[in-house]
C-alpha cells in the first residue's frame, strides 16, 4: 500500500523547473546523499520498516533517484503538513532548501556514486525498533491471519503484564511485523478494576462485543484506558526525556487494539509493543490526552465541513506535541489555546491534511498551561465529489471505526506532577462524547 501511494504521488506530479545552478553542482552519493538520507528517510526507509523499499546504499538508491528527485521537489517526502508560519516543531521532517538542492543536483548529475572512502559511518539502528533495545516486550500470542479481501472489524487482545509494581515507562513502541497489513495498533493501560472489557478473556483475539444501552453507568472513579502509544504510517513511538516517563500501575493490562487491511494476499501479522522502563522514578508524568468529538453529521456533498473539539486542562500541565487524527474525508486541522485572560494563540495549523500520514508535531519549546486553560480543536472534512479519496459523496458521514467513517480526535502529550492521579487527568473532563466513544470500545 504505501509503495502505490509513494508511486503515484510521483506519478501525479506536475513537472517543476530546477534552477539552472543546480545542475552544474558536483553533488555524489557518499559525500552528499547519505547524510540526508540518514537525517530524513533510513528511520523508515530500512529492511523491516513501513517504507516499501531499503535507502541505505547506492545500490538500493539509484534505482529511485528521478523518484527522489520528484518527491523532494514536490514535497511529498519526507511527509510533514504543518503551516511553517504557526509553531517550531522538534521533529520538523521537511528538508532544508539546500537538502532539496543537493538532492537534485546529485540526480541531475546522473547520480554519481562518488568515492566510497567519502561515506559516513552507517546509522546505527535496533533491529526491529526505532526506540533504544526494549527492557520488556509483549507480543500477540500467536499470528494473526489476515484474508486477502474484506473489511475487517477492529481486533482486541488482553495481554497481563505481571507488573507486581508501578512501572515508569520513558520510551514505548508498538510495532507490526507485517506493515503491509496494519492500519493502527493502539495500546491501552487497563489498570487493575477498570470495567474496560472486564468480562473479556486474556491473551485471545476478539472484536468489542456490542455496546449496551441498558442505562447503566461506570463507577464514578473508573477511567476505562489510558492510552500508552500508537502506531499508524508516519507515527513515531513515544518517547520521552530523562524524569518524564508513562506509568503502567502494578498489576495492569495491555489492550492491544489492531486495525487490519488485507491488500490482496492472505497473510500474517504477530504485532508487538516494546518498553524501555525508566532508570528511577520521574519528576514529570507523560501522559496522552484527547479532545473529541463524535456527535457530528457532514452532509452529502459538504466540500469544508467544520467539527470543533476542546479539552480544559484539570491540573497544571506542559503541552509537548499535538497529532490530529481523521480518515479519508480530512481536510485540515487546527490546535488553539485559549487562556483564562482571553488571550487565543494558534500553536498548530495543518491545511492540507492526509490521512495516509498519521504524524505528531512535537513543539521545540513545550508550553506551560495552567489549570483551567482550553485546547481549541478545529478539524475540516471534504464530502464532496473533488476529492479523490471520498467514497462515497452522497451519503452523510458519522463517527466509526472504519476508514471509510470519520473521526474527530485531537490528541496531544502533556507532563505534570507526576503526583497526579490518572482520574484527576481524564475523569473530571470525561464528555459524553468521550463517553461514547468508550461505549464503542
């Protein structure tokens, strides 16, 4: 899937004018290539990762170098969709002009080798991981078989921990084996008593029994999960500074959420989460939250739909990073803040959103909110028949699972006290439209 799409978006590119300069530079693969590649495309681009082909040497380069050429000129690769004009992001993916530059004219130049004695040292990575060597992984107990056709409904697996102790965790990565095949995996804490799938057995696949509509409510202390991390196309693990981490309280469990899309060939998948525990306990609680929305309706034919989402911080926090999440009819996204004294400053705008790119945009400085501070969150929808990936533009679009549903999600990371309880965070700001959402689960 990801190959098509990196495919076609070069495809479907208008041709662009290089300056004439560029094409006299001397530009070779050793000296000038490998380094960028190593900054921007190897996390990805590497046997066993999401991309659909390997840029660690010459020899698997050269054979996209035009490919290149065009991605990088038409910004398309590496993905980032933030308005350069709202926020600084640690992790800005997009090249520098002089990237793009000697890129083109290494291409240009019929994409010479160069000397091997000019190349970096490689990049060291973990097999497997973009996060140091895991202390602790948990993996589904057995493949998974995916069809080659259908829609598939969300499996669930319940994974014991054995945490006889409150573990920090500072970094954390869910990882499929088979990427071809896996839209989402989100891992949930199930701290001990919550009545999130509390009649479900452990370490089997299931689908979410249907929600009840008996009226009954949960305890007024239970937080059903707290999100641990995700992964999606474009999603990088969570991972935090040294006295921040996540906590997995003793004696919880993991839900492992995964989102199957068979692509034509039956296949399997053992997908796995990786923790790297902190080395003491932290000052600072990581923690990720959610504003959301899930009453809405975009009308058949609607070209720029709006749904609003807020959040208002219970205790004092440090905002880190912000990730939208929409499906096929995402248009674009927007984070405000708006604080006690009135004052409204945008921290994130994504105009052209794409959903195929799940990405978080980490602010290079994190922002103190106070307590009672709000996360404005504005998402756009386009129904209408101009765009490629709607479906289906005569029928009026709600809130599922599937891609061809919407979302409405505007999660952001946070630090605080790590003091806090995890029902002071989530609890107290519970909608019913959170409510519902959990309902679904």
């Amino acid at each position: 899937m990801l190959r098509t799409m990196f495919v076609l978006s070069i495809a479907l590119s208008s041709p662009v004018t290089l300056p004439a300069q560029l094409s006299n530079a001397k530009a070779t693969f050793a000296r000038d290539v490998v380094p960028i590649l190593q900054r921007n495309c190897q996390p990805c681009h590497r046997p066993g990762e999401a991309a659909p082909f390997p840029l660690l040497t010459y020899e698997q380069a050269r054979p996209w170098a035009k490919a290149i050429k065009e991605a990088v000129l038409q910004k398309k690769m590496p993905p980032w969709f933030a308005d350069p004009r709202f926020g600084k992001f640690s992790n800005d993916a997009s090249l520098s002009q002089s990237d793009i530059h000697t890129l083109v004219a290494w291409v240009d130049a019929g994409a010479p080798p160069g000397d091997s004695k000019d190349m970096p040292a490689p990049r060291h990575f973990v097999e497997g991981w973009s996060i140091p060597k895991p202390d602790v992984i948990f993996q589904l107990p057995k493949p998974f078989p995916v069809p080659a056709t259908g829609v598939m409904e969300y499996q669930y697996v319940i994974i014991p921990t054995g945490f006889t102790k409150d573990t920090w965790v500072q970094h954390v990565q869910a990882a499929p084996t088979n990427y071809r095949v896996v839209h989402h995996i989100v891992a949930y804490v199930r701290a001990p008593g919550s009545n999130y799938f509390k009649d479900m057995p452990a370490n089997e696949f299931f689908e979410a029994p249907p929600s009840k509509n008996d009226g009954a409510k949960p305890p007024k202390d239970d937080v059903p999960n707290d999100w641990l991390t995700g992964y999606a196309p474009g999603q990088p693990p969570d991972m935090f500074k040294p006295g921040q981490a996540k906590l997995i309280p003793a004696g919880s469990d993991i839900v492992l959420e995964i989102h199957y899309m068979p692509n034509g060939k039956a296949t399997t998948d053992q997908s796995r989460l990786g923790l790297v525990l902190a080395k003491e306990p932290p000052v600072e609680r990581a923690m990720t939250l959610s504003a959301g929305n899930s009453s809405f309706k975009i009308p058949p034919g609607d070209p720029d739909f709006r749904v609003d989402a807020s959040y208002t911080m219970p205790e004092d926090v440090t905002l880190l990073g912000m990730h939208p999440h929409m499906h096929m009819r995402g248009k674009a996204a927007q984070y405000r803040i708006l604080f006690a004294d009135g004052k409204t400053e945008t921290l994130l705008d994504v105009p052209r959103y794409n959903w195929h790119w799940q990405l978080w945009y980490d602010l290079a400085e994190p922002l103190k909110l106070p307590k009672g501070t709000k996360l404005q969150c504005t998402e756009r929808f386009d129904n209408s028949k101009n765009n490629p990936e709607n479906p289906d533009p005569t029928k009026t679009v709600t809130w599922g699972q599937q891609s061809f549903d919407e979302m409405v999600v505007c999660m952001f990371n946070v630090t605080f006290d790590a003091r806090f309880t995890t029902q002071q965070m989530l609890a107290p700001v519970r909608s019913k439209a959170a409510q519902s959402i959990e309902g679904a689960k």
